[in-house]
C-alpha cells in the first residue's frame, strides 16, 4: 500500500488550489477548558516550512480554532459555523460571548456558504 507524501511548502503559492501550506505555529490556541488541562508550552520543532493541507468542503465538520492554528479551515467562499440538528428549531437568539466557542445546543460546526 501507498503512502502520498505530502507537498512540503513555505507559501500558499506552492500548493494546489484546493489547499493552503500549514506551517505549524509556535504557540497554539485552545479553548478556555483545553488551556486549563494543558498548560502553554512552545512546540518545540518550530520551523518556516510546512505541509499543503486541503480546504475543507461546504458541508464538512470544522472548529472555529483550526484557523487560529494555521489550518486551512473551509473553502473559500464558506466559512465555520454552528449548524443545529435539522429535528431541532434554530435557536432565536443568538449570543456572541467574546473568547467562547458558541454551542447553542444540538448540532455541530460545519462549513457553509458565507452569507
């Protein structure tokens, strides 16, 4: 069985245009919760060389971090949001809390169609 060896990149230019080039940041960004549990550390193999990675297509799981760390994220021309379970009504109010990832009940992040 084959492995595909990953394009190794320094810019965006250098991958296709499906993906953008990770370079792996120094520090990361966690969740409040995460932080509490994992303390800051520098990633100690940092370097200006990184990975082409895919956009994630219109439809996809996401979190609303991985761009904060240098992921590609969604496609462009979508962006991550929270999606509620079809079964579920949307919630009527929506409450935008500086530094909290918004779960307003059932559902999950996913990559739509910016509006």
């Amino acid at each position: 069985m084959a492995i595909a060896q990953a394009t190794v990149c320094k810019l965006k230019s250098e991958c296709a245009s499906s993906q953008c080039c990770y370079i792996k940041p120094e520090f990361e960004v966690v969740s409040k919760k995460r932080q509490s549990i994992l303390p800051l550390q520098p990633i100690s193999t940092h370097s200006d060389t990184g990975v082409c990675e895919n956009y994630k297509l219109e439809g996809v799981p996401c979190w609303p971090l991985e761009t904060m760390n240098g992921h590609c994220g969604c496609t462009p021309g979508t962006s991550c949001q929270f999606v509620p379970e079809p079964t579920l009504p949307a919630p009527t109010l929506v409450a935008i809390i500086q530094r909290s990832i918004y779960m307003p009940g059932p559902g999950s992040y996913q990559c739509v169609t910016k509006v």
